[in-house]
C-alpha cells in the first residue's frame, strides 16, 4: 500500500490482481485515506468507480485548474493581508497567529472528517494560510520585527518555491526518481523526525533561549531548514505519484480538490522554509 507525505493522498489501496488502484470508499485504515472521502463503497476490478450517466472522472485539466484556483485565493488574501500589516504593524501577530490555528484547523477538518474534496473548505484554507502567509512574509522582511530584505526577499521566496515545484515536476514526469514504497517510506520518517524536532525545538526554547538551536540562523539553523526544503521537495513527488493513481483510478471530478488542498500544503511549507533560510543569509 502506497503511502504519501501529505495526509490528503495517503494510503491509496491497489485492487486485488490488478496492478492498478481500487476505487476509493469507505474503508478501516485509517482516516488519512483519500479512499474514504467519497463515502462509496470499495469496488474490485470487475466494477470500476461510476456512479451513473453523469459521472465524470478526474483528468488532469480539473487537477491544474482547481490548483491554480486554490493557490490564486491565496496570493489575493496574502497580498491583502501583507498591505493591511504594512499599514498596521500591530495586526501582524494575530493575523499569523489567527490564520496559521484556523489553516490547522481546516487541515485536520479536512484530513479526519473526509472532506478533502470540498472546495468550500479548501478556499477557506487558502484565504486563511494567504493571512498567515502575508503577515508572516511581512515580519520576515521588515526592520520593524528586526526583518531584512524587503519585498526582493518575498520575491525570491516565490520563485524559489515554484523553481522546486515545477523541477520535481520535471523530474517525476521524466521518471529520474521513481516513487517506490521504499522512497516512501524514508521521506514519511523524515518528515516524522522534522515534525519532532521542531516540536522539541519549541519546547526547549521556554527554557532556554534560542531552543536546540534549530531557528536561530546559526549553521545548525541552515542546516535543518535545507533538510526541511529537502524533504518538501520530494513530498511533491509523492503527491504527483497520488494524483495519478487518482485519474487512472477514475476517481471522480470533486477529487481535484483533494489534489489541489493537498499540493496548497506542501507549497505553503515549502515558502515558509525558503523564505526562513533567504532571512537567514541577508541578516548575516
């Protein structure tokens, strides 16, 4: 069974005798599943997922514009947000506060109540992380909060992002890295042991200043934020590999929400870790 970084594509369960992906219904493995967020009953190879005459099955076109939906709500809450904090420095710490708990939230409403593919969720995560993100990007940068860089700095970030994006695009369509349950497995324990670290990291940081080091823009600092980009980049390949399991499974139409939410994640951590380790350089 072939797992994925990101919560939204994980276990996607592979027919009997088939070398394809059963359809995706309800099932016990866990709610993670992009399986289950359908609420259709597991199919086996002799009954592909159709629902009717007017079924229509995800294809790629759906995948690109639901994400460049998704991802275009957040550039205009990130912009809108980021104007009102260079307005009013005082709102940058609710808004990053308040839209990074209310995107949490919406990713384990997603994730645990199986509704990965609903576009009203998914938009509200964008608006949401697009607060987070402009306020974030605007105390990352500004000399205010002891920032550097200014907009250049912003811009760098988001070119950076999506040259990492569209790169592991490149590199998953040519098949130079092939997704094996192996490769699977070792970027689910990384991205485990990140999660971890940067917990404690937070924790040792009440008691001692500047915790185990891990945010502080020292070499140790470099060093895991490079590990974090590294470990984002190849998630990419994972949720790829998802979605086309997805569209030959002839999930539904609806699914491409699943899909965008999913990639919107994993770019939101990818900016914040680039944008931290640009910070990091320019304060030197």
């Amino acid at each position: 069974m072939r797992t994925t970084s990101n919560p939204v594509f994980r276990n996607l369960p592979k027919q009997e005798g088939s070398g394809g992906y059963a359809s995706f219904g309800s099932t016990t493995a866990g709610a993670a599943q992009v399986t289950q967020q359908f609420g259709q009953p597991q199919y086996t190879q002799a009954e592909p997922y159709r629902t009717g005459p007017d079924y229509r099955s995800m294809t790629i076109d759906d995948v690109v514009t639901k994400t460049g939906v998704t991802l275009g709500v957040l550039t205009v809450s990130a912009i809108i947000s980021y104007f009102l904090v260079s307005n009013d420095a005082n709102l940058a710490t609710p808004l990053v506060i308040g839209g990074g708990l209310v995107g949490l939230v919406l990713v384990l409403v997603a994730t645990f109540g199986r509704k990965m593919d609903n576009p009203g969720i998914v938009l509200a995560y964008a608006v949401a992380e697009g607060l987070f993100l402009g306020a974030l990007s605007f105390m990352f940068t500004d000399v205010t909060f002891g920032g550097v860089g200014g907009a250049a700095l912003i811009a760098q970030a988001v070119l950076g992002t999506f040259g990492v994006f569209f790169g592991m695009l490149v590199v998953y369509k040519t098949g130079a890295i092939r997704v094996t349950p192996r490769l699977t497995r070792m970027i689910i324990g990384a991205l485990i042991g990140v999660v971890v670290l940067a917990l404690g990291n937070v924790i040792a940081s009440f008691f001692t200043e500047g915790g185990l080091g891990l945010r502080d823009g020292g070499p140790l600092a470099i060093i895991f934020s490079l590990v974090c980009i590294g470990i984002a980049a190849f998630s990419f390949l994972l949720d790829f590999d998802a979605a086309d399991q997805l569209i030959r499974a002839q999930a539904p139409e609806k699914a491409a929400w699943g899909v965008a939410f999913g990639l919107t994640v994993t770019l939101v951590w990818l900016y914040v870790e680039i944008l931290r380790l640009l910070s990091y350089f320019n304060s030197d």
